[in-house]
C-alpha cells in the first residue's frame, strides 16, 4: 500500500508551521542569550504565584574551562521582597514560545502586509523597549532585596552545592557542619575520623577552593551525612529570619546548619543597619529560639 503524495497546500502548510516553529526558537534564542534583560517579559509564566516584580540581576563567574563569563539571571520577587530563581529552561521556553507569535506574525506579514505590518512594528517595539529595564548588578541587588539576598541564599543553590560535595566526595561523606553566606557554601568535612582532621571545603559560583584544615570538637559524637533536600528550605528560612527574630528591617548574614545532641538544627545570624539578633530553627523550620 503507497502513501498518497502530499498536495502542494500540505506542503505548503508544513513548511510554514516549520518556519514559524524554527524562527520562534531563534528568537527565543537570541533573547534570552543576547538580551539578557529581555528574560523579565519570561516573569508573568515563568515566576511562581505571589511574585510582586521581576529582575535580571548579572554577575561575573568563571565558567568549566575557566574563562571568565558575566552571567544573568532572572529573579522573581516576592512581597516580602525575598527573591526566587525560576529554572532557565522556563525562561527560555516561554520566551520561545513569546517568539513564536512573533514569527508567526511576520509569517503572515509576507500573506497580508497591510494588515500585518503595523502589528510586527508594534511587538518589536515592546520587546525591544522591554529590554531596557531590570537589569543589576549583584551588589545593586543585594541592596535592593535585603530579604534572600546573595545567590547561595536562593531556591536550589544550597542543594545544588551539595550534590556538588558528593560528587566530589561521595554521599557518605561525613560532616560536623555547614555554613551558609550569600555567595559561598562552607562545609566541615570530617577528613580521617579525628578531632584534628576535619577540613573546610568552600563552594562557590566557581566550584569549590582549596580547603583549609580547622580544629573542631570531637567529630565522632556529632558528625552526619547530609542529604541535599534538608536544605531546600535554605530560601524560606532566610526569607522569614528576621521577623521572627524581631528585626523586620534586617537581613539574614549567614545560615549554619548541625546536629546538637542528635537533633538537627539551623542557626541563622540577622543584621539591620541598628541591631543583631538570630534565630533557631528545626530541622522542618520551626522556630526552636530567638536571640
């Protein structure tokens, strides 16, 4: 049995979803690579309920072959004005799909140019216009958005930097605690089993530094092995620290996270520009105690 032959009207109508298809990728590409402040029009679809404003903020990094990149970053802002991170494959698919209407409208532009024309000129002009707001620096940001400020405080960035350790390391590698500061992950790393042999491994952007060997108590007592989701709530914690520590205007400077007595714990440090406090919280997030 054949396969009847296409008619030049399928034909047609294939290559022109094809057309609209491809060319609504290489917009999208070309947005979200070459404009980066273009990704904030990605902010209605890709940033989760509750987002009150959208930012790209760029940061300078190394990347794998170590050359030196600057990276943006969509964040979406809530009311609180603690910032979470959306996956780029969201960014990067609704800005597609934002480019697919585009060439769809240029596609019929070459059908009916009276009345397509005018439409194409508008879109571009948005765009275009759209992506001359929202962008910042690091610093800029942190400034502007107290509340879950610094890249390693955001939705994913703890936990991404212990997968990181356990590749490194395996998933049975001990620890006697961890810190967390807006742009590092510092681990104590139980090297051989003694007191003397525990080691600092800091991860960065840039993965992790050289370590450095410190003097800690008796890790055999309260040592652990760590599973990447015990800090998914790293952005909550840091989001909700200083009301619960009686600081409203103030921001988290470092989150640490063990075991006391078996039972584990965060400790977050809160500043304002006029007062220090901290809060205790348990390993689901309750507050145990403020300071």
């Amino acid at each position: 049995m054949t396969t009847p032959e296409a008619t030049p009207k399928t034909r047609r109508l294939r290559s022109f979803v094809l057309a609209v298809f491809l060319g609504g990728l290489a917009i999208g590409t070309a947005t979200y690579s070459c404009v980066p402040a273009a990704q904030r029009l990605a902010s209605p679809i890709a940033c989760p309920n509750g987002t009150a404003e959208s930012v790209v903020v760029s940061h300078v990094t190394r990347n794998d072959k170590g050359t030196i990149v600057t990276v943006y970053d969509l964040w979406c802002i809530d009311a609180d004005r603690g910032g979470t991170e959306p996956a780029g494959f969201k960014v990067f698919g609704t800005l597609s799909l934002y480019g697919m209407g585009i060439a769809l409208i240029i596609a019929l532009a070459v059908s009916f140019p009276r009345k397509a024309a005018a439409a194409t000129v508008t879109i571009a002009t948005i765009v275009l216009g759209g992506c001359e707001f929202g962008t910042v620096t690091s610093s800029e940001y942190e400034r502007r958005y107290p509340y879950g400020a610094g890249p390693m405080f955001s939705a994913g960035r703890a936990v991404q930097a212990t997968r990181a350790l356990h590749a490194r390391f395996g998933a049975d590698v001990r620890l006697t605690s961890l810190s967390i500061s807006p742009d590092s992950v510092s681990f104590m790393v139980v090297a051989r089993g003694t007191r003397n042999d525990v080691d600092v491994y800091t991860y960065r952007d840039d993965g992790f530094a050289e370590p450095y060997p410190v003097q800690e108590s008796d890790p055999d007592d309260e040592s652990f092995t760590l599973d990447p989701a015990a800090l998914a709530k790293v952005p909550e914690l840091v989001r909700i620290a200083p009301r619960r520590a009686g600081i409203p205007d103030g921001h988290v400077e470092g989150l640490s996270y063990s075991r006391d007595r078996g039972a584990f714990e965060f400790y977050a440090s809160v500043e304002s520009p006029h007062r220090r406090g901290s809060v205790r919280f348990d390993a689901s997030g309750g507050v145990i105690g403020t300071d």
